[in-house]
C-alpha cells in the first residue's frame, strides 16, 4: 500500500484541520510535539504522511501530486487558481472575503471610477472587478497588513480578508462590499482521486460525519 499524503496550512489551521481528522481515527503523534523542526511526519499504521507548507503553496503541492489532499483557506484557493478538486468544506475559519476602506471611497466604486485597489490577493480582486463589477482599477499587490494602504494613500480600497472586523474598525475602516464568504477547504489531486479513490472518499466520508456532528452540538 502506497501512502496517501496531506499538505496542510501551517498555523491554526493546521492544528484544527488535525483534530477533526483525529475524531475519524487518523492520528499523527509525531506532528504534537511543538519543539520540532520536522518537516514532514508519518503514520506507518496506517500508511499516511503530513507536511504543513506555506498556505498559498498548498494548492501547488496538491495539482502536482506532491500531496494527495490539501487542507488550505478558500482565499488561497481562489487566488492560486490550481487545478484540483474541492471535496470539503471544513466549517472552520470562517470569514469574508472584502471590499473595504473609509466611508468616503463607497462613491468611487458606485461611480466605477478608476481607482487603486490593494491586496494580498490581486487574483480574485482583479476577477471581482473586472468579470463581476466590470469596473476598470489599478490592482497593487501586497503582501501583508493591507489595511495600511488607504490610510496612507497608497490606494483607495482594499480587497481583503474580514473576520470580526475589528482590525477594519481600529483603523477606521469599513466594509464597502462583500465579494464571497471563506472557509477552509479540502482539496484532492485529481489524479489521486482516481487510483486512491476508495482510500480518499472513506477520509471524506468520516469527516463529513464528524463535521456534521460537530454542527448539530453547535447548532
Ligand atoms: C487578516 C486580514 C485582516 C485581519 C482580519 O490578517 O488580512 O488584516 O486578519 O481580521 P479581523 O476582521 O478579525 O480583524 P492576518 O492576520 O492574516 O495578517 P496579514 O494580513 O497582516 O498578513
């Protein structure tokens, strides 16, 4: 038996993408000790491996084959654009996925003016404004604390991600409008989904069933 490889998004996620998986049966003790520096760990039991990559990296591994399933955020699947399936939605960091800035810009986008909109996502900005809204901007690529940029000028509106909203209200910003709502994803080679497909849809199967429980306590 070969094994079946996961790339997970390394950070929170990662952490509570392993304890859903851990409630199906699927457990890693190597990856609990916090002080290594492993890149990759194994369950010889039953034949699996896990790496945790860069998030925006995991689609790559994924549509290469590298992995067999990914588990990465909707923003990132979206913004790489790969070719593989969406199988899951885990139900966990949820967000939204934003137009935002001071009340003062909500003008310039009901005008479609031609105006500069920053992001650590210039893919889905720019599919958001020129397919859905067909507005022409100026798209400026970031790469971190994007609230910034209208602060000080450098654009007019940010596309980003909006969770509580707190980060937007200290800076005195605000939501102008909602391009999609996020959540974390699972994601399968296509490939794999073929020669492993019984391997894999038993994985999805019993995730589904904890996700599912995991609802209705919560509900
Ligand atoms: C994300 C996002 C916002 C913030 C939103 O940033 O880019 O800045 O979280 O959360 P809130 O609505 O709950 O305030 P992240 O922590 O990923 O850091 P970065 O964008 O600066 O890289």
């Amino acid at each position: 038996m070969r094994y079946i490889t996961f790339a997970l998004a390394k950070g929170r996620l990662a952490k509570k993408a392993m304890e859903l998986l851990e409630q199906t049966g699927i457990t890693c003790q190597e990856m609990k000790d916090e002080s290594s520096r492993k890149l990759i760990f194994v369950n010889e039991e039953k034949k699996l491996k896990f790496f945790l990559a860069k998030a925006s990296d995991v689609p790559t591994y994924v549509e290469y084959g590298a992995a067999d399933i990914g588990v990465v955020g909707k923003d990132t699947i979206l913004e790489e654009g790969r070719k593989l399936y969406e199988v899951l939605d885990l139900g966990m960091g949820k967000c939204r996925m934003c137009v935002a800035g001071p009340g003062t810009a909500r003008e310039y986008l009901q005008h479609h003016e031609l105006i500069r909109v920053a992001s650590k996502y210039p893919n889905i900005a720019k599919d958001y404004f020129y397919n859905k809204k067909h507005q022409t901007v100026e798209i400026i690529k970031l790469n971190g604390s994007v609230e910034l940029a209208p602060i000080v000028g450098l654009s007019e509106v940010i596309v980003d991600i909006v969770e509580t909203g707190t980060t937007l209200k200290e800076n005195g910003l605000e939501v102008l409008e909602e391009i999609c709502p996020l959540s974390a994803r699972m994601v399968v080679n296509q490939v794999s989904m073929k020669m492993e497909n019984e391997r894999i849809s038993e994985i999805i199967k019993n995730l589904r069933q904890v996700i599912r429980k995991r609802d209705q306590r919560e509900a």
